[in-house]
C-alpha cells in the first residue's frame, strides 16, 4: 500500500473508519495503551496516515505454507 510522503493528520473516526474498527478502539487499545504514535492538538487527537500504515504494515502475516494448529496433533497421534 503507498504512503502519503506528506502524512494527513487523521481524527480517531477516520483512523477507524480506515481500520474498520471502532473509535473506542483506537482510543482504548491503540491510543491510550500506546501502540501507535499520536499528535495532540490542544485537547483533540490526530493520528498520522504515515503511522497509521506503519501499523497496518507491521500486523501483516506472510503468506506461506498454511499449518493448522492441529496439525501437530494429528502427527503425535500418527507416531504413537
């Protein structure tokens, strides 16, 4: 996903309409525990776009070889 080279300072509605997730959430899980970085304006909250992808980007899974939590009983059964 391409980066605005400027950032757009975001409110908590448009992060979590960009997370689609709600703005309790990015107040209390993002914000307050301090997981993401964010900019106060007097007494309002902004996040940046730039941040806001970094941390999109860094809850990405590779692809690869798809193994069910499962699998590693089915092996332990198969030996004994």
């Amino acid at each position: 996903m391409k980066t605005d080279p400027h950032g757009v300072l975001l409110t908590v509605d448009q992060a979590a309409t960009r997370l689609n997730v709600s703005t309790e959430y990015v107040r209390r899980r993002l914000v307050f525990e301090k997981r993401i970085p964010y900019v106060k304006i007097g007494r309002h909250l902004r996040i940046d776009s730039r941040d806001l992808e970094l941390f999109i980007d860094g809850g990405r899974v590779a692809a690869g070889p798809s193994e069910s939590p499962y699998s590693s009983m089915v092996r332990f059964r198969n030996l004994a």
